[in-house]
C-alpha cells in the first residue's frame, strides 16, 4: 500500500497528523469521518485545516501505523517515511506542488509560505488484517500519487540523492562528488571522502586538539592569523550563509581546512578572535534565500535541524 494512502489512512483515524518539516494537518474534534463511499465524503474534506509550523520529529503512533500495515520493522518504516517527505519538500523548494492521496495538495509562494488545497479521498481501502492481503491491484485513482510505493526502493533514494545533488550543485557552482574524489586520490588515502554532514558529526564527537597538524593556517603566528581572518563586507545583492560558528579556534581551522578543496568560497572569519564562522557569500534574491538556506543545511548537515543563518 502507498505510503500517502497510509498517511490519510491515519489521519482519518486520529484527525491529526504532523509531518517533519511540512506542517500539521488537523479536524476539529466535533467533524466526524464519514465512510469513503458517503457521497458527504468530499464536503467532509473541506474542513481538513493545515499550519506550516515547525516538527522536529513524526509522532510514535504514526510510525507504528505504517510499521503495522507495511509489515517493515520500524526503521525500515522511519526511512519511508523520511524519505518521502525530503522528496515532497523538493517538489515544493523547485516550485511543483506535493500531493498528499486523500487529503490535499501543498504548493509553496514565492514569499516561500506553503498554501494548501484540500483533495480527492483515497480510493484504496485498508484490509482489515495486513496479513491476508490480496495480490490483485485496486484500480487507480484518476489522479496518481507523486509518490507511489510500488517503485524500487533503490530508485527513491538514487532519485533523491540525485535531486540533492543538483541542487547543491547549482548552489555552490562546483563538482562536489568529484572534487572531494580528486582530494583524496591526490592524498594517496584509503579512506572514503566523508560528506560535509558525516564530518561535522565526527568532529563533534571528537575532542578537539589543541594544534591543527597541515592545516594551511597552522604556520602561521597568531596575530597574522586573526589578521587574516577579519570579518568581510556582503556585497549588495548577496547574502551571507553562516554553516557554523564555533569558540573552538583549533576546531574552525579543521573544518575551515577540510571544507576548502571543496569550494574555495568558503571562508572563515572572525571578528573577536573568541568566535569563528564558517561561511559563504552568494548572490541571491529575497525569495530565493530560505530554499538556499534549507539546501545548504542539507548538504552541510545533513538530515540535522535547520542550523543554517543568514546574514545580510
């Protein structure tokens, strides 16, 4: 059964339903659910309410529903669910509207709000025992799905990093994958380029040294150092994106260095040689500058919360 089916499934039953990094959609207790075949059903989803507000995470009993009815255990079933929803807020972030089978249709303004038009009820019916299914497919509604389940679990996360990809490639104007490769191949090591976010999570769980080893800056005497690291003015028309700021010196020039090869535009300033930030200068409009923020995120941090600020 389609992942989305699963979601409207849920939200009928508990008339609520949080969705990491979209909203929450919400009945009034007092409206009641009435059966997919009511010819009432369609009326019934126009009290369907939505808010954008911030989720850090989906609720335990949403997760156990899709375990439930998939028949995955439940990382497998958080991994459906994470990924489907990253695919959704792609869609929204390129300007294509997400549909949600069963409850509506999220599209995102250029002042970058998501707007929300109910839907059509999902046509699929739930067994009422998930473990006598039948092999025979329901006919298919007449509007499909974004994202219907039945493709590969490969092609969703091959898709998915391929759409990260882009993005952040269109955002920082160079070959990440294969910059990071060529690094590593000319350093003669084994080991596997981390991503930015991999590397992030392994410094914060590592103590910081008290020297940098090659770092680029480590010759250098401090008081050149903090010259050198002076805080520069944002041209008009761009925008400052702060990745980090640290009070650690020892680790900002780690990650300042490991950063460096793969985007020189990286800088790393200071203005009080107490506090460091690692960040990047880019030329964007008003409108443009939460999509950017949110696809920098990804790619520095990962699935993390949005850490990401801007300056201007």
């Amino acid at each position: 059964m389609k992942l989305s089916i699963l979601l409207a499934q849920y939200f009928y039953q508990h008339k609520l339903l949080n969705l990491p990094s979209i909203g929450v959609f919400s009945l009034d207790a007092a409206v009641s659910v009435p059966d997919q075949n009511d010819k009432n059903f369609r009326e019934f989803l126009k009290y369907v309410q939505f808010k954008q507000q911030a989720v850090a995470k989906p609720d335990e009993a949403l997760i156990d529903y899709i375990r439930t009815h998939t028949g995955k255990i439940k990382p497998l079933a958080e991994s459906d669910l994470e990924s489907y929803l990253a695919d959704g807020k792609l869609l929204l972030n390129i300007g294509k509207p997400f549909h949600i089978e069963g409850i509506g249709t999220l599209s995102k303004n250029k002042l970058g709000i998501y707007e929300f038009e109910p839907g059509e009820p999902t046509l699929e019916r739930m067994e009422s025992n998930p473990e006598h299914r039948t092999t025979e497919r329901a006919p298919q509604p007449a509007k499909k799905s974004a994202f219907d389940e039945s493709y590969s679990r490969i092609q969703t996360h091959h898709n998915r990093r391929k759409g990260v990809l882009i993005a952040t490639l269109a955002i920082i104007g160079i070959a990440v994958v294969a910059g990071g490769v060529y690094f590593l191949n000319n350093r003669n090591t084994e080991k596997e380029a981390p991503t930015p976010a991999q590397q992030v999570a392994a410094d914060t769980q590592a103590t910081a040294p008290d020297t940098v080893g090659a770092s680029p800056y480590a010759t250098k005497p401090a008081d050149s150092l903090a010259a050198g690291l002076v805080a520069t003015t944002i041209p008009a028309g761009s925008y400052k994106f702060v990745f980090e700021t640290t009070d650690k010196k020892a680790r900002a020039l780690k990650r300042h260095a490991f950063l460096l090869p793969l985007n020189k535009d990286i800088k790393l300033e200071t203005k009080d040689s107490i506090t460091y930030n690692i960040s990047v200068t880019m030329v964007a409009t008003p409108a443009d500058t939460l999509r950017l923020k949110d696809s920098l995120n990804a790619w520095y941090w990962g699935t993390k919360p949005v850490k990401v600020r801007i300056e201007q």
